[in-house]
C-alpha cells in the first residue's frame, strides 16, 4: 500500500524536490522532507529544520523516522559523500542519488542523443572537463555507488528542470525572466544559439521520478530523467518570447560571459545535450506524458510570486554590462527602487569597463572619468598614466573590479606585479556601490619593478578595490604586469 511507504527528500525544497513533495502526497505516500529553515507540514508533508549534511542530525532523523525511501538532492564534496554512502544505502529500500546531464561530456555530432553509457566528464582524458566541478564531482560520487556492496540504489540523470519561481536560460537561473518584466533585452552569446537543449518542467520531473519508486528493475540502473523534447537555445529563446515577452539579441560569447561571469557552466551549457530517455520508457512502461515547453513555462509562471522577479535586487553587475552588450536603454522606473541609485552607479562603472576593457587575469581596470587617468591595454601588461592636477573636479579613484563580489569578513588574498617611474605610497582600499570606502594596505612603491603579496578582510561587503591620484605626482606611470584576487 502507499499509504505506508515512507519516503525521505534530502534536501528536498528546490525546483524538482518541492514538486516532488507534492506528487508523492497526492499519490499517498508519507512525505518527510529536511530543509535548513522552518516550513509548515502540509497534510502528509512533514518538514525537518536540520543540516542533512550534519552526520549526527542525519542518524537521528534515519533511526527515529525508518523510511523506505530516499531521495537524496543534496550537494556533497567526494568527501562527504564517501563518509556517508553506506549509511544511507543501508537505511532505506532504495536510494535515489539525483544526479545531472551534467556528468556527460561531449558528443561526437549534433545528432546524437546522449544515453546512459555515453561518455562521462569524469572518465574523459580531457582535463578541461574539471573545470565543470559540479558535473565532475557528481560522475565521482556515481563511482562511488558502482563499486559498493549494497544494491539497492537507483542512478537518476536529470536535465535543466524549471519550475515555480526558478526558470533556467542558458547558465542562469531568472536573470533573463527579470529583464524581460523590465523590458529589458536579453543577449545569447552566439556559440549557444543553435546548441540544442533539453529543459523539463519540475511537475514532469517529478511524476517521472514517482514511477521509478520500489521498481523492481530500477535497482543498481541508471536512468536519465527528462522530457522528450529538444530544442536549440535560439528557439528556446522564441518560446520565452512568446511566454515571458523576452526579447533578445545575439551577442559574442566574449561579451556574454565579462557580462555573467559564467565561464565554467558555459562549458557544459555550450553542449549538445539531445537526452535519450528510451530506457527509462522500456522499464517503467509508463503513458505519462509531460508538458510542452510552452505549456510548463506557462503554468510554472502562473503558480509563481511574480513578486520575486519584479523586485529583484541581483547581480546587478550583470545586468548594467548586459544593457550595454545588447543597447539596452533601461527604465529606471522598473528597477526595484531600493537599489535604483545602486543601479545608476554600476552602470556608470560598466559603461567605462567596457570603453577601456583593461583587464589582467580576471581583475578589470575601471575609472570613474578620464581627469586624472589615462589606460591602455598593451600586449603583456596595462599601462596606467596620472594626468590632470589634483587640484581638478571629479572621482580620483582608478577601481579594480574582480569578477566576484567581495564578502564581509571573507579572507582575501591579494598579489600584484608592477613597474613605477616613482617613489611614492599607494593606499589600496575597498569600496562598494555608495562609494563607502575601507582601507586595507599602504604599500610602499619604489622606483622601478614592484612585487606585492597580502592577504585582508573586509568589515562591509564590497565590490571594487582601488586606489586613488592624490597618491600620484602628475605624469607618473604604473605598469601592471600581474594581478590576483582569490578567497584565502
């Protein structure tokens, strides 16, 4: 009877766990879902404040609660995961490990259709494809379940799934769903527009998911999960068109990713991925059938907060850049008024990233006016000029923007290569949207080569580094060979 199977969501709260949750309640199951904040129990949905990650709330909740089911959407290092295996295996019925599209590598031709046994990240020779951490690290974790003793897991492969308030285009997670409600355009980098994709509606995922449950032939298999429909990202963006209003332009990848800072997800993204569910059809025997995309958008976007998107206050850097990639005019109206000013600012220092793009490794050169700077991009180093008196209006400022906003009481490390024509000391300090600032370092610079390394932490999250002319003589000149910016 279902009634009295008993099923266990780790992790369970995001796009596909949530519709699960409430697929397997109507069907009848009992439901008991851990999540890290309180939520209110829903008839036969039981929810558990806990970390899942935490070995000891883990072990308390398998004893007290002994359920038949798990399903495990949580994100474990190798580590975590090999400390932890056998216990979940040996707790339950069967385990579900969700697993992604993600752990495939690339296929020979845009036909071809990836099925359960095509080639992994994780057993190419290609080492680019660690790049791909999340999909790397999952194909570990599968290796894991291959070699065990126990077999009584299931493997289940899930595509791009969206659902209620989380809708995926290309690496990102809302981003082009919040500028269509602002009327703002979209840009898709040109070596997306004819990859094909496959994107499945969380309702989908979730009903499908179901009938793998105590299966007798899903035991030690592996499955992927996902609809049956393809499509490029160019006629996924039409079909986003016509639901979200989303308009588009297409745009080089180049100026997509110094906009979303999405390098690493690009590389799976950038993928053909043609999902073969012929096996799942041949086990299950099934007549489920799954929402179009047009039809899954529409309903998933009928059943979210539409309050989410029309105050977004995210990455803001990302948006001011993508304004500008796709010429993009935007209402300031629209933008959620507590950031408005926030917003004016970053497009301001975007606008002046992009007319320089002067960058070293992953840090890019931003000036707030040309009064008291001049940059250039050489062939092996930027070469930075004080000009105008400081006795001249505006921002004497020249900013370093990483590609990542920096945290409060993160630990940074910071090294930097550089030529001066002068002695002089430079004050470094951080500074964020409103201009407040904090030192960090006063480094003394000396005529000539100069090699500095420190490490800081900041007191207010932040998002540039800087330092300013008054520390400068007019005509002076620094030649950046090299920069690093990383977490500790």
């Amino acid at each position: 009877m279902i009634e009295n199977i008993k099923v266990l969501l780790l992790g369970g709260t995001g796009a596909i766990g949530e519709n699960l949750g409430e697929v397997l309640n109507k069907k009848g199951y009992m439901v008991y879902v851990t999540s890290r904040k309180y939520r209110k129990n829903a008839e036969n949905v039981h929810y558990i404040q806990g970390n899942a990650k935490d070995t000891a709330f883990l072990k308390k909740l398998l004893n007290e609660y002994k359920v038949d089911i798990i399903f495990d959407f949580m994100l474990y290092t190798v580590e975590q995961f090999q400390g932890r295996y056998e216990l979940l295996l040996s707790s339950c019925k069967q385990y579900f490990f969700v697993s992604s599209q993600r752990v495939y590598a690339d296929v020979y031709n845009s036909k071809e259709e990836l099925d359960e046994h095509c080639l992994r990240k994780v057993d190419s020779i290609d080492e680019k494809w660690k790049k791909d951490n999340y999909g790397y690290v999952k194909g570990l974790e599968e290796n894991i379940l291959f070699g065990s003793i126990y077999k009584n897991w299931t493997i289940v492969r899930m595509s791009i799934t969206f659902s209620k308030n989380r809708f995926q285009f290309g690496p990102l997670d809302n981003f082009d769903v919040v500028r269509a409600i602002r009327s703002q355009c979209s840009g898709i980098p040109d070596t997306l527009v004819n990859t094909y994709t496959t994107l499945t509606y969380g309702v989908d995922a979730a009903n499908l998911l179901e009938m793998l449950i105590l299966h007798e032939n899903a035991y030690s298999e592996v499955f992927n999960i996902s609809s049956k429909e393809f499509y490029t990202w160019g006629e996924v963006a039409d079909i986003y068109k016509e639901v979200f209003g989303m308009n588009y332009k297409i745009i080089s990848e180049k100026e997509y990713l110094i906009a979303t800072n999405t390098k690493n997800m690009m590389l799976d993204r950038s993928l053909d991925r043609k999902i073969d569910t012929s096996k799942f059809w041949k086990v299950v025997k099934g007549n489920y059938t799954c929402h179009s995309l047009k039809e899954g958008l529409r309903e998933a976007w009928n059943s979210s907060d539409k309050q989410i998107f029309y105050n977004g206050t995210g990455k803001l850097d990302a948006h001011t850049l993508m304004d500008i990639f796709t010429n993009t005019n935007t209402d300031i109206n629209l933008i959620n008024p507590a950031i408005q000013n926030k917003y004016r600012i970053m497009k301001r220092r975007s606008l002046d990233l992009v007319k320089n793009y002067l960058k070293i490794r992953d840090v890019y050169f931003v000036t707030e006016d040309h009064v008291f700077w001049n940059g250039k991009q050489e062939n092996k180093y930027v070469h930075i000029q004080r000009t105008g008196s400081s006795k001249g209006n505006g921002c004497k400022w020249y900013s370093l923007m990483p590609k990542f906003e920096l945290k409060e009481k993160q630990k940074y490390i910071f090294a930097v290569k550089f030529d001066s024509n002068i002695e002089t000391q430079m004050r470094i300090f951080a500074h964020g949207y409103e201009y407040n600032s904090e030192n960090i370092i006063i480094l003394p610079i000396k005529q000539g080569r100069n090699l500095f390394k420190f490490t800081f932490v900041l007191n207010n999250t932040a998002r540039f580094l800087a330092f300013t002319a008054t520390d400068f003589e007019k005509n002076s000149e620094l030649k950046i060979w090299d920069m690093y910016i990383s977490k500790y």
